[in-house]
C-alpha cells in the first residue's frame, strides 16, 4: 500500500472579480478530480469549503461513472477562496498512481505452439515482442472463435509528483473565465493578474511553472500584515494552510467569513437599539469581497431620514455596500453597517470616510427630491413625448395613452364606481412620469416606488399613488404582486401593452434571447389574473391591447395574437408549476382549457386530491383507448340507450347520465374515479367497433360523450 | 493638502519611478485617456511611461457651482504605465503612501469596475480603487485602444485629485478646497478652489443646459468629421485628424447634456466617432512600425 501525501495548490491573484470566484472553484476542481481519475486514483472527488466544521456547504459536483465503478469513493477535497486568492487541498493521495494490470493479445494458441507444446516462430516473436518469456504466456478465452496468447504485465504507476507537475500548467491555464485578461508583455489570460503561486505535494514544493511565476512554498496574506512582516509568509505543510493565513490576516473560507460578518451585524445592529434589515445578497457579497472582515457602524444626519426609506436602503445597499439597522416600528435609524477588510478601525477613518461618501449621495438624494417636488408630478407627463419606450411603439408618452385605454376597457369590467374607475385612469396617466425626474435619473431602480411617493406628497388618493408605486411589482418570482386591486391592473395593463406591444412589431423571445424580459412581464401578468382570480381571458386582453397599438403594429394582427395565445399558455403552465400542482395534473388540466385560469386553477386542485389515486391511472389508459377509437369517428351526440345489449356497456350508459348531471368539479371527479372500474370492465368485455352499424354508432357515441365528460375537467390521455 | 501639494507629489512620485510628466492637451475632452500621451501612446510594442494632469469635462455634470460635490469639470492625474509592471498594485499604493495616506488605518479595496471608452474603441480590465468607502481611483489593464488589441498591455492609473484632497482634508465642499497659496510682498493668501473656479462652474453649467446652441453643435459634428476623414484620408495625418475626433467627442456631449440626443440616436453617434479615432490609431501603428527609430517615427507624415 503507497503512502499518502496531501495535496495543495493556491493561486494567488490580483483582485478577482466576486461572481468569478466560485465558477473558478469548481471548474478547477472538476479537472483535478478528472486528472486523478486519467491516472486511475481511485478518488471521486467531492469538494467542500475548507471550513471543515460546517458540512452544510460541501458542494456537489456530479462524480461520472469510472471504468470501474466499484473502487469509486466520495473522496473529500476542500476547496476556498478570497479576493485574492483561490485553493484547492486534497488529503490522502497516495504517493504514486496504482500500477495497472496491462494484457496484450497475441496470435491463437494453434499458431503459437506446435504439437508437442513447444513455441512456434510466430509464439517466439510474441513472447519477444513483450520482452518475456514464452512460459510467461498464458492461453486463454478472449471472446474470439479460439484461445489465443495472452501477456499480462504490470505498468507500474507513476509518481503523482511528476503527474502533477505535467499536468497543472495545463489545467490552470485551461481554466474558463468569462472575461479574461492579458497583462504586462506576455500572451497569457486569465480573470487577474497571478502574483504567486504555493504548489505543494506533502511537503515538496511541486515544480510547475506558470506565465513564468515559479510554485514555491510559501504565499502572501493580507497587505497591512505585510508593511509590519516584509517577507512572504511560508506554508510549511498543506495541513498549516488556513492557520498560516489566518495568522497573516486572511481568513480563506467564505463561510467563516459570513458568518463572523452575520454574528458582526447583528451585535452591532443591537446595539444601536435595533435589528439589521435582511439582505441575503448583500451578506454573500460582502463576505466575497473582503480577506477579514471588520463591520463598521456609521451615522448620519437624522435629518435624512425624511426621504422615502427605499431611497436610503437602496442608496446604501447599492452605492456603499452597506446594511440599514431599523427599529422595532420599522421605521429606519440613522446609521449603517459596512464591511472594512481590515481588523479594526483605530483612528476611525473606515467609519468617518463612510459616512462622509454616504454624505455626498444623501445629500445629492435630498437635492433631487427637493426639486423633483418643486413641481406637480404631472408635469412630467409631456415630457414624457422625448423618451422613446421603442423604435417603433413610440415614446413613454405614446405607451401611457395605450395603458390607459387599457384600464379603461378592463376597470369597467372589475368595478362600477365610477369614481373609482377614474382614479384608475389617474394612475394610469401618472405612471410613467417618475421617469423623468431627477431621482429616478439617479436611481433607475426606484421608478414607481418615487412616481408614488411624489403623488402622495401632493395629496393624490391613497388608491393612485399605491398604485402608482406598486405598478412595477411582481419585478421578480420571489417578489409579491401589488397589494390593492387598482395596482393589480395598472400592472397588469402595462405588462400587457409592453408584451403585446413588442410581439406586434416582431420582437419575440426565443430560446435563451429575452433581452426585453418579456417573459418576466407575462408571468407577472398571469400571476395577477390567478392570484386575484379575475375572469379576464388571455384572448380578451390581448385583443384589447393589439387594438391600443393599432397602426404601430408592424406584423399582421392574426400572427401575432397566435403568437401571444402561444406565449401565455406557456406563462400559465408555469403558473401551475409554481403552483405546486403534479405533472399528471398540469398537463391533463391544462390540455382541457386553459383561457379561464379561475375554472383552471379550480380544476388543478380537485384533481390533486386525486393524483395519487390509481383509479386514475386507469382512466388515463382507458382515455388514450377512448382517444385511439374516436380517432377519424365523427359520432352523434344522441344515442339510443336501448340498443345496448352486454351488461358493461349498459352499465356505462346508467354512469354517463350521472355524470352529465353532476355540474360541481370535485363530485364530477368523485363519478369519474368511480367510471375506471367499469371502463376496464367495458373495454375488456366490448368491441366498439362491431360489425351491426347501429350498435357500433350507439357505442362510439357512447364514448363520445363519455370523453365530453372528462373534458370538463382534464384530458386523461395525458395523465401519465 | 492643498491640490497643487498633491499634484506636485504625485508627479514626483511617478518622475522617480520612471515615468515621463507630460502635459495636459489642449482641447477639450472628457478623461485623461483621450490625450495621445495615453490613446497613442498606448498602441504599438515600444514601452512607455508617462504621468500628467488632465482637467477632464463633463457637461452633464455641471450643477452651475452650487452643489458641493459634483462639479462640469475636475483635475484627473493620468498614468500610463507599458507594459504593466509587476509590482504595480504595490506602486500604486506607495503613490498613496506618499501623498499622506497612512494605509495601517484606512480601509483600502480594489472593487470590479471594467472601464471603457465606445467613442474611442477602447476598454479595459480592472478596479475602482476604494478607500474608506469612496471610489479615488480607476486602475485599469488596457485591452484594447483604437480597436486594437494591446501588446504589451499598459496599466492606467487614473486619480480623482479635487476627490482625494476633499477626502485627505475632510472637507464638505469642493469650492473651501485650497489650490495653493499665493505668497507676495504683501503676505501669504491661500486661493480656494471656489475663488478659482466656482463662477467657471456656473457659467459653463449654463452654457450646458441653456445657452450651447443646439444647430450650431449639430453643424459642427459634421464639420469636425468631414473634416477629420479629409486630413487623414487626403493627408495621411492622423495626429490632426484625432484633434477632429476629440472635438467630435466634446461637441457630443454638449449636445446630449442638452438632452437633443434620443436614446436611439445615441450608439449611431458614437459609433462615428469611434470610427475616426480607431482609423487614427491604424494609422499611427502603420506609421510607427514604417519607420525604423524614435527619431524617425517623429518626423513628417507618411504622405
């Protein structure tokens, strides 16, 4: 049995971009893994960050099957990764790659001896060909007509070390990387610049050489370690990585990083009197960005606080990285916290140079709300004519008018106030024209929330400016859809004129390429319809929209409301999918009707209290049987009952009266799991197609009506 | 610090290290990257260093001198280091050192930010520089310049002078900043950067958003690029015909700062721009590599 030696490799880079970091990691660690199973170590390697005490975070890479399955083991290497750095570290490789039991077939057994048993010519030269002797040859059954020769011999493995030095030059430089980069006066690319590499085999440094940056056995930590220790920190073993590191101010698992900046945050939050405003996003960066993490608490001005809070949130989630602490009413505190690489901050320059910065956007946040409301939000709304929405749709200008022809045709239909319709109309109107203030200019990502907030400070309805605020929701699938009913339609209304809108002048998703997010819209579109559950019908909205874009569509109106009927079914079976409902279920239901997503939904649900049932199965087999019949049929509605004369199809007939007069959908459901049975009684004991032609027509009308039945609920062929 | 105290140490600093101090040009434009000590120099295999303050303008940030952060025009000290160095990061560092920039007490960080420049047909890879919070730096690996791929790939150090000296000072507006000191018979009178430059700031803000006359600024890009095609096409004097292309540039952002140039209109605009200039720097690079020595490289042109 060889010895075991861990491995280790850790390059060290010029800051590498955050959303590289872990596509880097993995990619490595699928080609080392690869490189040992090519030189037949038996390791499937599984990789896990190096912060051995938490197993929640090992990350899977899927092992394939090896030439021999059986000597497969999850092996675990560890991987971690910085700003600057990226490592791998695998234990327990043994010393050299297993030797292999190599065989070479030779000539059969009748050409290689003579009949006394001695060695022929062609036996000899065999034998020599493979340097040994002919005694060492065996005869055997290789799977031809005949025993042939056979040598087997021992490649002995090699080295890992030499392995190793072959190999990682290429496995490093054939790393993908998105947006790679040449420096200096060399051809050489990558995500950054790499300063050091520490290459190590136990305790032998592995002699790879990369864009002339030599392995050697030691590393650099962190940059203010180093202005107190000049000299390059030495790794004296793979184990002593991480305490190395730490020691020189890096802390190398982005795990321990999180959850120190988590336990950080949330003490510092407390102290203020209050708690840390989730961001799950925000935490992952911040834990990428930093080699130690130091959360630094800032204040500012109280005064700042009269801006709306998602000004403030968004402001410092986006411009400064930094987390609100709000306090028990919800309301925000004057202070942030943000994340300094670095151990402390002993002359409070991290805290005071945040909080000026923070400053200067505020203070800019402020300006732009001041002037935004020197004047009434409506203002806007001309100018809204020099903002093209799209080339051929027009302007911003052109897309209001359009939207609120829209809530026109659809208010009436949801409500008979006549006031509250206009204050829909209102909103519709003001919807757009937060775009061209200032703070929308300044932030992109608050259109609607200052439309809103604007229309509030002037007094508007509450019902207009909620609306107006929430319009943009659901932006997201985790985000939730406008809280009031005029906000659901504003919604809907401007999703529908921007789907339909960009389909009638041949802008069309497909495949990978959305770049208008069209599909975004659409679910957010059939997410309202369901949620709220109004009975407006893909086909009635999308004739109310192609008529508001008129003479702007550039494709005939037949085409593309193919094309949108195409596009929202596809939104609404995903609905279902969301939803939570089973394949079986989505895919029958779905196939009986799909225009009225209330009538849908209803169905979806009575049939999952049945999807486990296996009546159901059979009813689907016997509606595909049912389906196969009436294939090319043109049956009657009618049927004489009397003509029936066996005792299943009798029984069937007495059924479909029931069902016929069963209107509610579970009851409905209930007659149909009890139909299976005597479906399969029918099928086994029936031939539909017999030669009497009236019987033959009573049946297929039988069947006929049978199917009309089920079709209230779902297409059964397609249950399985 | 007062600014021309920083300028001074930084072009000490960069002179010892091996780098021309160059001049800003005289034309307008809106980054130090856009003066031919950088665009030009940039190109080609011959290594070179060079550092220079650019004053850099934006017309679309002009707030008329009253807001006291974001200014029309601001000093961008440019470095241009070819090929990159290895050490480079730490140069940069030193540079702060050297400004007064005590780094065991500041939170320094290199964040992603990938420049790039469409009108020139130039982009690159690299960092905001961060301290404490606020972005002082753009450190960038060139790529590509003029639409042309880089070898050797030099380094630009771009640096946010009134920035950093508002930042080293704690200072709330930009205009208390103190340039220097004037020092007579009479006495020693420090000069705020307002009593320089905050009625500038007014009256070019409003030529920006008021004043600049749209038909004028729409003549002149076609003037400039007609003009620019000609020297170089008819001449072969590509160093006249970038001067064009720098004009085209500024006189577009005049013009979007009037907010006469839609959204669609935008890349097309660009897009000729970019195709003068990158026609400049293939012009420069045939030149440069017809002619045998430095000394001959600056002589006449090719036609």
């Amino acid at each position: 049995m060889s010895a075991t030696k861990t491995f280790l490799l850790e390059l060290h880079c010029e800051e590498i971009p955050a959303r590289f970091l872990e596509p880097l990691i993995t990619d490595f660690g699928e080609k080392l893994r690869n490189l040992f199973l090519e030189h037949h170590y038996s390791m499937g390697l599984v990789w896990k960050d190096i912060n051995v005490t938490d197993q929640s975070t090992t990350k899977h890479i899927d092992v394939p099957v090896a030439d021999d399955p059986s000597s497969l083991r999850n092996h675990l290497g560890e991987f971690a990764y910085s700003p600057r750095k990226l490592s791998w570290r695998v234990t327990g490789v043994p010393d050299s790659s297993p030797s292999q039991v190599r065989s070479e077939i030779g000539p059969p057994e009748r050409l290689c001896k003579d009949e006394s048993g001695n060695p022929t010519i062609q036996g000899q030269k065999f034998a020599e060909k493979w340097g040994v002797g002919f005694d060492r040859i065996q005869f055997k059954d290789v799977g031809k007509k005949e025993r042939c020769a056979v040598v087997t011999f021992e490649v002995a493995g090699r080295p890992t070390l030499d392995l190793l030095a072959e190999a990682l030059p290429g496995l490093i430089a054939g790393l993908h990387v998105p947006k790679a980069m040449r420096w200096g006066s060399s051809d050489f690319e990558f995500v950054r610049p790499i300063r050091n590499i520490l290459c190590l085999f136990g305790e032998e440094v592995v002699p790879i050489t990369v864009d002339g940056v030599r392995a050697t056995n030691s590393t650099w930590g962190h940059r203010l370690y180093h202005r107190q220790h000049p000299e390059p920190v030495k790794v004296g073993s793979p184990e002593a990585y991480e305490a190395a590191l730490e020691a020189a101010g890096v802390v190398v698992s982005v795990d321990v990083r999180r959850a120190r900046i988590a336990a950080q945050l949330e003490a510092l939050a407390t102290e203020a009197g209050g708690r840390v405003v989730a961001d799950a996003e925000l935490l992952d960066t911040l834990a990428e960005i930093v080699e130690f993490p130091k959360i630094v608490r800032g204040d500012f001005p109280a005064s700042f606080l009269e801006l709306p809070k998602e000004v403030l949130v968004t402001s410092l989630r986006e411009h400064q990285k930094s987390f609100c602490i709000e306090g028990a009413d919800g309301r925000l505190l004057p202070c942030f916290l943000t994340a300094a690489n670095r151990t402390d901050d002993p002359a409070g320059f991290v805290k005071a140079g945040n909080e000026w910065v923070l400053k200067a956007r505020l203070y800019d946040a402020r300006f732009f709300f001041a002037e935004d409301r020197k004047h009434p939000l409506s203002d806007r709304l001309e100018k809204l004519q020099a903002l093209t929405f799209q080339r051929d749709l027009g302007s911003y200008h052109a897309k209001t008018g359009r939207v609120v022809a829209l809530v026109k045709a659809l208010a009436t239909r949801l409500s008979s106030d006549e006031a509250h319709v206009n204050r829909a109309l209102e909103a519709a109107r003001m919807a757009k024209c937060d775009l061209r203030t200032l703070m929308v200019g300044e932030f992109p990502e608050l259109q609607g929330i200052m439309g809103g907030e604007y229309l509030k400070h002037e007094g508007a309805h509450e019902d207009v400016w909620m609306a107006v605020k929430e319009h943009y929701r659901p932006v997201g699938a985790e985000d939730a859809i406008p809280s009031t009913p005029m906000g659901c339609l504003l919604s809907l209304c401007d999703k529908l004129d921007t789907v339909a809108g960009c389909f009638a002048v041949g802008l069309i998703p497909s495949g990978s390429k959305d770049p208008l997010a069209l599909r975004r819209a659409g679910q957010g579109i059939v997410r309202i319809l369901w949620e709220r559950g109004w009975a407006l019908s893909p086909a009635d909205l999308i004739a109310a929209a192609l008529q508001a874009v008129g003479a702007k569509a550039t494709r005939p109106p037949a085409e593309t409301t193919e094309a949108l009927l195409a596009f929202f079914k596809d939104r609404v079976a995903y609905q279902l999918e969301l939803a939570g409902f089973a394949g079986s279920v989505r895919r029958s239901a779905l196939a009986a009707g799909w225009e009225d997503l209330a009538d849908l939904k209803a169905r979806c649900e009575a049939l999952s209290t049945f999807a486990e049932d296996a009546r159901f199965a059979s009813l689907a087999q016997s509606a595909k049987r049912i389906g196969n019949i009436l294939k090319d049929e043109a049956p009657a509605e009618a049927f004489d009952s009397g003509l029936l004369v066996q005792a299943e199809e009798q029984a069937l007939a007495g059924q479909l009266a029931k069902l016929e007069a069963t209107v509610d959908q579970r009851g409905l459901l209930v007659a149909l799991a009890d139909l299976a049975q005597p479906l399969e009684a029918f099928f086994t004991a029936v031939m539909v197609k017999c030669e009497d032609p009236a019987l033959r027509a009573a049946r297929l009308s039988l069947l006929h009506r049978l199917r009309k039945s089920f079709l209230q609920v779902a297409d059964f062929s397609l249950w399985q | 610090m007062h600014i021309q105290e920083l300028i001074l140490r930084l072009q000490r600093f960069w002179a010892d290290r091996g780098c021309l101090i160059g001049q800003p040009y005289d034309l307008e434009k809106g980054a130090g990257t856009m003066n031919p000590l950088t665009f030009f120099g940039a190109l080609g295999a011959k290594p070179w260093n060079v550092a220079y303050v650019e004053p850099s303008r934006r017309p679309a940030d002009g707030r008329y001198g009253e807001n006291p952060f974001r200014v029309y025009k601001h000093l961008q000290f440019q470095v241009i280091l070819k090929p990159s160095p290895a050490k480079v990061q730490e140069m940069y560092i030193e540079s702060l050192e050297a400004l007064g920039i005590d780094l065991s007490k500041h939170d320094l960080r290199f964040e992603e930010d990938n420049w790039e420049s469409p009108s020139l047909g130039a982009w690159g890879v690299g960092w905001q520089v961060v301290l404490d919070g606020m972005e002082i730096s753009q450190f960038t690996y060139f790529q590509q310049v003029g639409g042309l791929d880089c070898r050797p790939v030099s380094a630009e150090l771009t640096y946010g002078i009134e920035r950093i000296c508002m930042f080293l000072g704690g200072y709330d507006n930009i205009f208390d900043l103190v340039h220097g000191e004037v020092k007579t018979d009479d006495g020693v009178f420090p000069v705020t950067y307002g009593q320089m430059r905050q009625r500038e700031e007014f009256e070019l803000s409003a030529y920006s958003f008021e004043h600049a006359d749209l038909d004028l600024h729409r003549t002149l890009f076609e003037s400039f690029e007609k003009e620019g095609w000609r020297l170089l096409k008819d001449h072969g004097h590509f160093l006249s015909a970038y001067e064009q292309a720098l004009k085209m540039s500024h006189t577009f952002n005049v013009l979007d700062a009037r907010g006469a140039v839609s959204t669609t209109e935008r890349p097309g605009i660009i897009k000729r721009v970019r195709d003068l200039a990158c026609a400049c720097a293939k012009a420069y690079l045939e030149h440069a590599e017809a002619a045998a020595t430095p000394a001959e490289a600056g002589k006449g042109g090719v036609k």
